[in-house]
C-alpha cells in the first residue's frame, strides 16, 4: 500500500486544489480538517475531477490524542500543514484564538509527528512574512516583520520549525511562502468560498460580477504605483498546488530544511486585475476608489528564482487564466459550495 500524504486543512481553498495536484502526481492525499472554514463537499468535488475521493478525518490539529491514532494507523510520508486561521482583520480582534490555532496547532502536530518518528513537514508560510519590504521583488533572505497577530503566527511558526530542524536535522521542512492565491481549478468544480463577505480582491470580484455585491471598493488610488492601485503577485493556485508537489518531491529526496516563495515574479495592479476580470466576463464592473484599507503596503510581489532553481518549478498560468477559472468556479457556485 503507498504510504499517504496527510494534508491538514485539505478541505479548505488551497489544500483542496493540493489534493487534486497530488492525486494527479500519483500520491494518495488523506485530509484532516475539522472543516472551521470549509466545507467536505469540496472533496467530494475533488473526486469528480479526480477520480478518487481524498481519505477524510473530520478533527482538529490541536487534537493531540487524534493525530497519534491516525499517524500510528495511516502511517504517512510526509504531512502538508495547511491547517490554519487565516483572516488578517479577524486576529487584530482574536489575537489569542490565532496563537492558539497557528502556533498551538503546529505545536501539537509536530510533537505527535515527533512521537511517530515521523519527520517530514511542508508548511505554508506567507509573504505576509516580509512585512512592508524595503524593495521588490522579494528575496527569501530579506528581513521578516510582521504587523498583525495572523503575520506573527507565521513568523512564530517559521521560528519554531527552524529551531526544530537545528536541534534534530533528521527533520525535513519546507517553508513555503505564498503571495496571493487566486483563480480556481479550470473544471469550476472547485474554488475560494470565504465565509461572509469576501476580504481579498479576486472573490470580491467575482461577487461583484455574479449580482453578490453591488460594486467594488480599491483601497487607494495614491499609492506610489504607476497607476496608483496596490501592486501584488496573484499566483493561480493551480500553480500553487503544482508547487507544493515539487516541494515534496524535493523533500523525499533531499536532506535538510528550505524556504521558498511561491509566487509568479510579475506585479499586477488593482486596476489591472479589474480590467483582466473585465475582459473576461465581458461587462464591466462597478467600482470607486475609496481610502487605503489600514495595513496594507504599495507593492509585494516574488523573485521566485529560489523555487525555480530548487524545485525546478515556475508558475505557468496568466492573468487571463487566473480571472478565467475564477470566474467559471463563480458562475457555477454562485453561493459557493452551500
Ligand atoms: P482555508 O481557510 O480555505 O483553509 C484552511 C483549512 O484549515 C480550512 O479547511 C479549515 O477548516 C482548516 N482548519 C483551520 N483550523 C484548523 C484546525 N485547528 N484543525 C483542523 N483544520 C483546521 O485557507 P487557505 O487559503 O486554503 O489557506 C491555507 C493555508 O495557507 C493557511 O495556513 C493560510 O494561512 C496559508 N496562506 C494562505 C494565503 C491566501 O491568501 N489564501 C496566503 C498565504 C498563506
Ligand atoms: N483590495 C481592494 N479592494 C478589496 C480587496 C482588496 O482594493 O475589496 C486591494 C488591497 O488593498 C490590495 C490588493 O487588493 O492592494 C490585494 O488585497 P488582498 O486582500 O486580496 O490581499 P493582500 O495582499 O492584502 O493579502 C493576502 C492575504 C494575506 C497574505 C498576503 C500575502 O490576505 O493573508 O496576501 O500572501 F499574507
């Protein structure tokens, strides 16, 4: 029987897309979510793409006797640790709810993984890490900061992974740093269902376009840009999910712990993104520019040439692609996978 990955948060936005690239890379995916910002529907969805219906455990990574019972009966080979709140706004309100599901969480499943003899860990980071960088684009080596508690988790979680693998280098991580997840798989089957109204720019898009919501706002239109509008690195999370494949395959065949970013290496505006989606569904959408939203930084985007030369893995797919599947994901699920 080949060993399966377990993928924690695996029903969520990007370990969902993940499952589907594993199963298509021959890996047998087996989720642990405790479905707090998701829904298992969508692997039912994973199995009409796929083929084959992830493993599921319906629990919580802060479950310390749970995780010992499913290490010890499925034996993995490596865990994808995608588990995790995620909502900047949200932890400047519940910082302690972040420390404790991120940090805590992490914690609690890297000891079990230590009681299983199990040392393989892929960890999703964020380029929320580099805080607001002092120029673009962003290498690995450049300073960390965080501003916000959801930030600090991660730089936590990154510290403690890294002081993990100094005291035992029988550990292999990867931490991967994501720039901003967007588009859907092109089968519209799965996609981004944020609770509520949406905080990030693609889904509020999408809303917009689909009747969700009434018209756009972008935050700031005097931003030291060339249009004005924030500039950041919308990767397709069907990239994304290809990344995390290369980084396992990496990780089952190297010793030694690495951190990568997961982005495109291109800067799209605001307004640019508007004018793709536009382009896409053909009408135009309503928007106005109102007040920068607090916390946020004139421009983020990747060198991704680390993940390139060590992963050999590039992202692939345009922004045409990106507002694309989006939008087929949004038009099928108009209410998302409710
Ligand atoms: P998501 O909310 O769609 O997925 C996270 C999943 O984890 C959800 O299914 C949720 O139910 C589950 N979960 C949360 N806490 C849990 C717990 N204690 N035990 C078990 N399951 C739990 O989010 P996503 O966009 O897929 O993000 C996945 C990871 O990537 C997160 O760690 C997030 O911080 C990180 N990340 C996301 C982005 C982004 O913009 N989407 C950017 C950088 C990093
Ligand atoms: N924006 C708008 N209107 C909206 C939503 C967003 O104008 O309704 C703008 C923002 O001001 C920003 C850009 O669109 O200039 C992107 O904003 P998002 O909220 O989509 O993404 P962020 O870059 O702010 O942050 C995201 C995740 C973070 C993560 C970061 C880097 O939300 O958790 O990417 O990976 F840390």
């Amino acid at each position: 029987m080949t060993q399966p990955i377990l993928v924690t948060g695996g029903a969520g936005y990007i370990g969902s897309h993940t499952c589907v690239a594993l199963i298509e890379s021959g890996h047998t995916p087996l989720v642990l979510d405790n479905l707090c910002n998701s829904s298992s529907e969508s692997l039912e969805r994973v199995r009409r793409i796929s083929g084959v219906r992830p493993g599921f455990v319906e629990g919580d990574v802060r479950d310390a006797a749970l995780l010992d019972r499913v290490l010890a009966e499925q034996r993995p080979q490596a865990v994808i640790h995608f588990a995790g709140l995620k909502a900047v706004g949200e932890s400047v309100q519940q910082p302690l709810e972040y420390y404790d599901n991120n940090v805590g969480g992490t914690v609690t499943l890297l000891q079990a993984m230590q009681r299983a003899g199990l040392r393989n860990l892929i960890f999703s980071s964020s380029a929320t890490v580099y805080g607001d960088p002092a120029s673009v684009p962003i290498r690995e080596d450049f300073p960390r900061s965080a501003t916000n508690p959801y930030g600090r988790s991660k730089l936590m979680i990154e510290d403690v992974l890294g002081d993990l693998y100094r005291a035992d280098p029988a550990w292999r991580i990867a931490r991967l740093r994501y720039f901003n997840p967007v588009g859907a798989h092109p089968s519209g089957l799965i996609g981004e269902d944020p609770r509520g109204v949406p905080n990030n720019l693609l889904p509020y898009i999408t809303q917009v376009a689909v009747g969700r919501l009434s018209r756009l706002r972008i935050f700031g239109g005097d931003w030291p840009t060339p249009d004005g509008t924030g500039v950041r690195d919308f990767i397709h999370v069907m990239d994304l999910a290809e990344g995390h494949v290369a980084a396992l395959r990496h990780l089952l065949a190297h010793e030694g712990m690495f951190t990568v970013n997961l982005g495109t290496g291109q800067g799209c505006s605001v307004l640019q993104m508007v004018q793709a989606f536009e382009r896409c569904c053909g009408r135009g959408l309503p928007y106005e520019i109102v007040q920068r939203r607090a916390g946020d930084i004139a421009e983020c985007w990747a060198d991704p040439a680390q993940a390139q030369r060590l992963l050999n893995w590039k992202a692939v797919r345009d922004l045409d692609t990106i507002c694309a599947d989006a939008w087929r994901w949004q038009q099928a699920n108009p209410a998302g996978y409710a």
